[in-house]
DNA sequence: CATGCCCGAATTGTATACATTTTCGCTCGA
DNA sequence: TCGAGCGAAAATGTATACAATTCGGGCATG
C-alpha cells in the first residue's frame, strides 16, 4: 500500500480503525476539524483520508456538508455479501491457476496465525478479535495475491471489506471461528490441487456462511444495524 | 453522482476526458501545478480530482512523486473484461428481479440514442464515438440502476469502468457495434421478462464479445497499449 | 574518461488563511 | 402558538504559503 507521507497516512488509518471497529458510529459527522484536532493534523491530511474513505464506501459526503459514517441497512448488508462471495469465489478459481509459492507460503502463514489466535489465551478479548481479524484479513489477501488480478484485489480489499467483517468475528462463538478456519484449510487444499471450480464454491460457501450468521444475530435482536456497534 | 463545488469537480470531469479519450496518454505524468494552470484553478482542487482519479484506476500515484496515466498490459486489458462480464451478468440477474418502470424506461431511452447516434449522419466521427459511448453508458448504467444494488454500481461506473470501453468503440466497425445494438435488445427483453439466467448469460457474452474485438485489434497491430491512442 | 557526490530546481506534502455555504436559534408578525 | 425570515456561528471549499522530498546536472576526484 502507497504509504503516502506520515499525516494523511495516520490519519487514513486511524479514522478507518476508529469507524471499522465502531468507535465512529453509523451516522455520525466527520468533522475535519474536530479530527484534526484529535490527531493533532492540520485539516488537509483528514480532508484527504476521508476522501479516500469516501472511495472505499465507508464513509458518505454531500457537496457542503461534510461526511458522516456510512449506515447499512440488512438488505444492503446482505447484498454485499452476496457481491463479496462471488467477487471472493472468482478470486480463487484464478488463485487456483497462478498462485505462486510465495503466496502459497504468506497463505500457511495466516492460516497458522488464524489457529494460533484462537488457541492463545487472551486478556483482553477484543485484542484477540483483532487478531483473529487480522489473521483472516491476511488469509483473504493471500488468495487475492494469489489471484494475480490488481484490479479484482483492490476492489476487494479496499471497496468491498467494510467494517461488517470485523463486527461479525464479534458475534461468531467458538464453533463458527472453528469453522471458518477449516474452511480456510479446505480452500487452501483446493488451490493447491489446482482445482479451481472447488476453490471457487468453497470460498463462496465460507462467504456466505459468514453472511448467515450475522444477519441471523441482526435479525434475532431486531436490531437496526447500528446496534451491532454498541457492545 | 455528488457534484462537489464547481472546480473540483470540473477538474475531475476534464482530466478524466482526456484520458478517457487519450489526450492524456498512459505514463505521462500528471503535475498537479500545469493541470492547474491549463485549467485556471489552484492546485487544491486538482489534487483532489487526481486522488480521485486514483481511487478508480485511471491513475497511478506513488508517495512523493506524483501520479501518472495507468497504463495497462494486454493481460489486464483480458482480466479485466473478465471481471466486467461477471459483474454486469450479476448486475443484469439482479435486474430482472428488481428492476421498476423508472429504470425500464431510462434502458429504452438508452436503447433508442444508441440507435440513433448509429443512424445519424455525422460530420465528425468523434463526435459519433462520443454520442455512441454515452448511449452505451446509459444502457448499462439502466440495468446497474435497476439492479438496485448501490454498491455494486458504483463499482462498475467508478471503479472497472476504463478509459477501454471508448477506445473499444473506435476500433468497432459497423457490424458489431449493431450486434451490441442487438445483444442490448435482447438484454432487456430478458429483463423485462424477469428471466434473470438469461439476462446475465446475455450481458455476460455481450461483454466478452467486446472483449474479444478489442483484444483482437491489439494483438494484429502487434500493438502496445497506448497504440490505441495514438489514432 | 568514468564515477560518485553535492547542490539546486521542480514537485509533492502540509499548514494556514480566506471565501462560500449551511445550520440553527431567534425575533417578529400573523 | 406557530412559522417565516434573518443573522451569526460553524463547517466545508479553495487559494496560497511554506516544508520536505525527489531528480538531474555539474564538478571534483580517482
């Protein structure tokens, strides 16, 4: 990633951790000036990560009025991860034919730090949910990589991948984390066999698995979406 | 589309024409001070519209050094009609479900233009290029509307939507760009009637079929990309 | 003559000042 | 009491000034 000078970097990236993990709320105005403040940045470098947010879908602005926190309704939610999964599915059928062994390794590798995040024992869980989230974060990078196909990897990396994964591995128990990390496993034999056509359901089924269970908890508490932030 | 303040956004609007259309040719650099001078605006604004620019592809920047026109390998230019084709099969799918009378109406008025901008007795061929590839766009911009999936769409128009597509129409000659008169036809037959396998096995082929005539030019002039804009 | 270093012009990154627009409370009048 | 209109405060949009970085050319040196 075009690490741009410090500021609009920090700033990009403190801001997109601060909305991803809920801190922002759904809704909620991005002030230039507040935020600056908050990060001691002038306004130039906040105004150009919230663009940048703005790009990925995160964040919603109007002329002169500013940008606030993107709200997802269930259905949007839903459609987006039905777009994820094919988008996701498409990826490793071509991870399937190109991956070369340096993304075969950096996938083992998140692979192993997925398992080694649900064995540790953690203070702190939402460090843990960090970790598993980053872990899994860094499993789906490598089948993107894999893939070979620039434009297909940022679309997914920086359009599609909004805040709902993060929250999700919140509302995932035990099984469900287990779960996902044996379909990961699968994937990964499928790619390695070369089998495209089976990378491609597997990462379709794990996408929408994970979609299951998060509108089943949205659903389950009658929830407007904003309430999944409020833990 | 959020029109920001006039200068940004005319910014944005010319610099993307001209390389849509190949004044800007892929690799040349794009400074920030003579694009403001060429355009009487301050850099400000530039610099966002090229950020912009970045965000969709059509740019290339790194940290201190400026941005570029993207240039694309014939390999992108195949993956990337690829991932097209699967998103507008998808987008059509979903319009035959979703699609409303609003929508419907604005893909025959689309339909109609291209036919009559192919009818019509042009003085300048670029203006019949032009007049052709906005038809087009708002044919497909239709189905994406009434997919009704936004960020889907906004995908499409703002992300894989390459300056390709209107270098595409000038290699067409006049028999296929009437085959896409005709597949857009059919496409919204599909639609109209609900069938969404065959609208998205339509739009799929209607795509890949574009991709084809592209490619097929590139390969026989033996061309690097930019060959394409040398016209 | 080749090579490496240093300096300066060009360009991007950031801060700040100014202009314009929006927001919101308040007064005034029906 | 309620609503329209006004005006000040706040926020965004744009311009400009300043800082930091990159890149190339010339000069010294081996």
């Amino acid at each position: 990633m075009a690490t741009r000078r410090a500021t609009t970097q920090s700033a990009y990236q403190q801001i997109r951790r601060a909305i991803v993990e809920g801190r922002y709320r759904p809704g909620q105005r991005l002030v230039e000036q507040r935020i600056g403040e908050e990060f001691d940045l002038s306004r130039t470098p906040v105004r150009e990560a919230l663009r940048q947010l703005e790009a990925e879908g995160l964040v919603h602005s109007e002329p002169n009025r500013g940008a606030v926190v993107r709200e997802v309704s269930l259905d949007e939610i839903s459609d987006l991860y039905d777009l994820r999964a094919r988008l996701e599915g498409y990826a490793a059928e071509l991870a399937a034919q190109r991956i070369g062994p340096a993304e075969l390794e950096r996938l083992d590798a998140g692979i192993a730090a997925f398992e080694h995040a649900l064995g540790a024992d953690w203070d702190d869980e939402l460090d843990q949910v960090r970790a598993i989230d980053d872990a899994n974060r860094e499993v789906h990078g490598a089948v993107l990589a894999g893939a070979r196909h620039d434009r297909l990897g940022r679309l997914l990396e920086r359009t599609v991948d909004v805040p709902l994964v993060f929250q999700a591995f919140r509302q995932f128990d035990r099984a469900q984390t287990e779960r996902s990390h044996l379909f990961h496993q699968l994937i990964r034999d499928a790619i390695l066999a070369g089998d495209g056509q089976r990378a491609s359901a597997l990462m379709f089924e794990h996408v929408m698995l994970g979609r299951d269970v998060l509108l089943a908890h949205l659903e389950a508490s009658e929830a407007q979406v904003d309430e999944l932030f409020s833990t």
